[in-house]
C-alpha cells in the first residue's frame, strides 16, 4: 500500500462515486421501504444475498451473463417481493414494531438458512471472461464490472426516482408515505401500495445483488455485510428519504474508500459503524431529515 | 406462593437431573438449557420488562467471554475476576447503550445495538495482538474451582443453575417491586409515566446497564464451560436474536418465559445437530431455519408467548393462578 498521496486523489475520488453508485441501489430500496411502511426491514440483506445467487447459478448452469440475468431478475424479485408481502409482512403491517422487527428478523434467519442448506457455506464467485478487464482513464483505472453496475445502478435509482416523482402509482405510494390514514380515506388502497412498495423495495436489492455478484465472493451470510452498510446510509440520508439515501451512499463510500486507502482494509467497517453509532448519537433524524423523526410511532 | 410453583418445579427438576442422570450428553443439554435460559432472562430485563428491544446483547455476552478467557490467558488471572471485568465493561457499555435509547425508539434503537455488537466484533477479530484475532482463544483447562476448571458436569449444572435461579430472581423483582411497576409503565407508555413523576430515563438506563452486566456473567461462565472464544460466535446477530427468540417463544416479560423458551430451542437445536451434524455440515442450518419460521410465527399468532398461552389455557380450564 503506498503511503498517502496527493496523486491518489482522482482515484479515490472515482473509486468513491462508483461504489457509491452501488450502495444507493440497496439503500434506496430499504429507504422506500420504511418511508411508505415505516417497517426496518432486516431481511434486506438476504435479498441481496439471493441475488447474488441467482446470478451465480445462471451463469454456472446456464452459462448466462449477470447483465442477461438482470432481465430475468426484474420480474423473479417482482414475484418474490409480492409472495413475501403477502405471506409474512402483510399479516403484521399494522402490528406494533416490535412485531414488525421480529418478523422481518425471523424473515432474514430463514432465508440466510435456506441458503446455507441448499448451497452450503462455501464461497462462491461469478468469474466472467471479462472480470480482470481494467479500465484505464488519466490517472485512475477501474474494474469494467464496477462500471457497469455503477451504470445499472444509477439508471435504475433513476427510474425508481422518475417514477415516484412523476407517474400517479408514485404519486400514491408518496401520499401513502405522508399519510396512511389521509390515504386511505382519500380511497387509496393502501395493501395494494403497501404489497407494490415491498415488491419494488425487493427488486432494488435483487437487481443490486445480480450487479454485486461479479464483484463480491457470495455465501449464505454476504447480505449482512451490504446491510450494514444500507443502515448507515439510510440513517444518514434520514430513513425514509430517497434522495438522502443516494448522498448517504457517497459519504459511505467516501469514508470506506479513503478509509482503505488510509488506515487499511482491514478496520474500514468500523469506520462507519462508528460513524453510524456517531450519527445516532449526534443526528439521528439523519443529516437531511426532520428532527425528531427518529422518535415517530407509526 | 402458588405463583411460584411452575418455577420450583422447573428448577427443581433441573436440580434433581444430576442424581438421575449420569449420561454426559444429557447432561450438557441440561447446563445449555439453564445457561441459554439464563442469557435469554438477561435479554428479557432490558427487551421484555423494560421494552428496549436490542439485537445486539452479543456484545455484552462477547464481553464478558472475552475478560474472562484473557485475563486468564494473558495475566493468569481467575476467570471468576475476569467475569467481575467482564460485568462491569457491560455495565460501561450498557449505560451508554441506555444512553442511547432515551434518544431512540423502535428500529432505531435495534440498529444502533446491533451496531455495537459489529464494531466489537471486528474489534476482537482484527485485534491480533490482543485478543489473538479471528482464530479465537482456547481456554486452557486449570483444574479447580478457582479458577473454574471444573471436568465434572454435575458440578456444572448446579453453577448454572444458581445462575438460572438468580436471574428468575432478578425478573421476579421486577414484576413484583415499585421499581418493576414504574418499569412496566414506561414500557407501556413513557409520555404518560413521565406526567406521573416516574423517572423514566435513568429506570430505562438502569434496566439495560443491569441486563448488559447479566448477559456478561453468562457469557464469562460459557465461556468456561466450552473452553474456546471465537469471535464470529459469541459477538454474532444470530446469538443476539437467539437470546430474544427464548425470551419471545416463552413469553415476553415474564420470569419463566426465557427459561420455558430455552428448553424448546436448545433441545431442538441439540437434537437436530445430532442427527445432522455429521451428514453435510450445511444441514445444520436446518434448526435456524426452523428458528427463523418459528420467530415469524410466534409474533404473529402467540405473542405472549408459552407462558401466556398456558396461563390463558389454565384459567379457561378453572385454575386460575396456577401458572404465570
């Protein structure tokens, strides 16, 4: 590792947007998630961790790309996101959070389990042709891998921010957010937008996970790992905040990477889990969110 | 004292198992059911009666493993003072963790407790120097009571077992004392508890801090009893959330819930790594998974757990008092 330097800058600097990129993926699905439902959901992670998987098997049995899989992913995580709302989040949406917790806690357990029986607990990896190809730009290089899922990443964090701005279903799944009950009365079907919101919320981290998958070693537990990180993120950005959540995932990133570069890989995560616990301590409502949000009921 | 009859026949039958029993693997399943129960009832003064859910009690459980297998690795030191350093660096980091919660609610507070566990553990597992990183430490075995190198089980199951009876104590002042009642309060309603002079931030603060140090004394004496501290176990989400699991299936809030809860989870665990252990080592992961259903499940149809549940049945049934 060479000690730091000025001459280190533009590729920390491109390191920190194209990992971030790929943070706003995951956060931006949680954040939504929480916004409309005010549900934490704690099985985030497995649904990256599935994605990740499904992208291994197809390219292992298949032979198919992760960038085909992405097609095949949209509507699979779609299904999955509706049949898990229906079956488990549904039944506690207005359960206390304590419940809430709970279920998508056991939600996490049994699916990081799933796995481990059905794949074991060994590392696995996507080795594309293409995985050692370095981009080289100035001073800076970089992975093509990373660049394309930074690429998908923002494309569809983009989409998911058009159509929550402009279409009428992001309309109502925005007023939801603000007002259940106003909702509800202005005679918005909230299940409907609850179930769709989930689904959408799943399909951000299944998509994050297909992208991951040529990047990251995957194995039953990977999620927590990305998680962790989407916690920080959202708690920055304020939960509940999409745009938030996509300037979280840049500090994130910013800290991880020039973390790295400084002190070295091996204590960078707890580097944010500190400036998440300082965050709390400090800010809780995130750096953009209302005071006192952190303190809200339902 | 018909109230406590359920627990004096449960810690009776506990104390009564090494007469009968001379079977080790018996035996072991016995000193779990008691240590979990225990860890399970120190979850539950802070998650149950003072409704501070936390996913992160790991962090106080690794603590007090970890004083104890250092102290006597490095300075030769008993494990019993390492449980004592164990208990009071909880209680540190239980007081600020309460800290915490009187700025936090809900999700909030749970992220911020798994948070704590996660930076421990990558504390323990990179610090090479000290804590001998992600290799773990083995406990050396130094025969005596001293130092707590104890080969017979039955001996085992009476320190667990006075451990057990202590935390059912320590929950049946809470559901019987001034202090437990202003405790329930606050659970139930802080706004409301506050108008009426409860203090209720220093009780919260003072509930989580007592269930941090109790979660290390089980974590300090496990850590003996195994012989090895590895970090990615005893600092794990997964440990936190079995802690809670006991505590929800048994009944949140009450003194033999965790107990009851720890009965079903451990002999299941036992048995299924019994009868899987061997074959595939992933087939393992089937008991979490019937852990992770069985979570899901009990929040949504028992929450008030077994103990509930069977007091419910009890009084439908005309005995009403008998359980609970």
């Amino acid at each position: 590792m060479p000690s730091p330097s000025v001459s280190a800058i533009p590729q920390l600097l491109v390191s920190t947007i194209l990992l971030g990129g790929i943070y706003a993926l995951i956060a931006v699905g949680l954040t939504l998630i929480f916004g409309v439902m005010r549900v934490v959901n704690f099985a985030h992670g497995e649904f990256v961790m599935l994605g990740m998987y499904l992208a291994f098997w197809a390219f292992t049995f298949l032979g198919l790309d992760p960038y085909v899989m992405l097609f095949i992913a949209l509507p699979v995580f779609f299904v999955a996101g509706l049949a898990s709302y229906r079956l488990v989040m549904r039944p506690v949406i207005h359960a206390s959070h304590n419940v809430q917790i709970f279920t998508t806690v056991g939600l996490s357990i049994a699916l990081q389990n799933v796995a481990l029986v059905l794949w074991t607990g060994d590392f696995r990896f996507v080795r594309t042709e293409y995985y050692s190809v370095v981009v080289r730009l100035g001073t800076t290089a970089f992975n093509i891998s990373q660049i394309a899922a930074f690429a998908v990443a923002v494309a569809f964090t983009a989409a998911l921010f058009a159509f929550m701005r402009w279409s009428y279903t992001g309309r109502v799944m925005r007023a939801t957010a603000q007002d259940r009950q106003a909702a509800g009365l202005m005679g918005i079907d909230t299940d409907r937008v609850y179930a769709l919101t989930w689904a959408i919320g799943i399909v951000c981290v299944g998509v994050a996970g297909v992208l991951l998958a040529p990047l990251y070693q995957v194995y039953p537990t990977v999620g927590l790992q990305f998680v962790l990180i989407a916690y920080v993120v959202v708690v920055l950005g304020g939960l509940g905040d999409m745009a938030g959540a996509v300037l979280g995932s840049l500090i994130v990133a910013a800290v991880e990477v020039v973390g790295s570069y400084v002190i070295g890989t091996a204590w960078k995560e707890v580097l944010y889990l500190l400036l998440f616990i300082a965050i709390l301590l400090v800010r809780p409502a995130g750096l953009f969110g209302q005071r006192g949000a952190e303190q809200l009921g339902t | 004292m018909r109230r406590e009859v359920p627990a004096l026949v449960f810690f009776g039958v506990a104390a009564l198992g090494p007469v009968a029993v001379r079977d080790a693997f018996l035996l072991d399943g016995l000193i779990l059911i008691l240590l979990w129960g225990a860890a399970a009832s120190a979850w539950n003064v802070a998650g149950g009666y003072a409704g501070q859910i936390s996913l992160g009690h790991t962090a106080f459980f690794g603590l007090g493993a970890y004083s104890a297998a250092l102290l006597g690795t490095r300075w030769d030191l008993s494990p019993w003072l390492g449980l004592l350093v164990g208990a009071v660096l909880s209680t540190i980091a239980g007081l600020s963790i309460g800290y915490l919660s009187n700025r936090l609610r809900g999700p909030y507070f749970v992220l911020a407790t798994i948070a704590l566990s996660q930076v421990l553990l990558i504390v323990a597992s990179r610090w090479r120097g000290f804590t001998a990183g992600s290799e773990g430490i083995p406990v050396p075995f130094r025969p005596g009571f001293w130092t707590l190198g104890i080969a017979d089980k039955r001996v085992w199951v009476y320190l667990m077992l006075g451990l057990a009876v202590l935390l059912y104590l320590v929950q049946r002042y809470l559901e019987r004392s001034r202090r437990g009642y202003q405790l329930a309060a606050v659970r139930e309603d802080e706004d409301a508890a506050l108008s009426l002079g409860v203090a209720a931030r220093r009780l919260k603060v003072i509930a989580i801090a007592a269930s941090a140090a109790l979660t290390a004394v089980c974590g300090a004496l496990w850590a003996q009893y195994v012989g090895f501290v590895d970090p990615f176990y005893v600092f794990s989400v997964d440990l936190s959330v079995r802690f809670a699991l006991a505590a929800i299936i048994g009944g949140l809030g009450t003194a033999l819930g965790p107990f009851l809860g720890s009965v079903l989870i451990t002999t299941l665990e036992t048995y299924l790594r019994a009868q899987f252990g061997g074959v595939g080592a992933g087939l393992v992961g089937i008991y979490l998974i019937i852990y992770g259903c069985a979570l899901v499940l009990v929040v949504r149809f028992v929450p008030q757990g077994l103990v509930g549940w069977l007091g419910d049945w009890l009084r439908r049934r005309g005995l009403a008092g008998a359980a609970q």
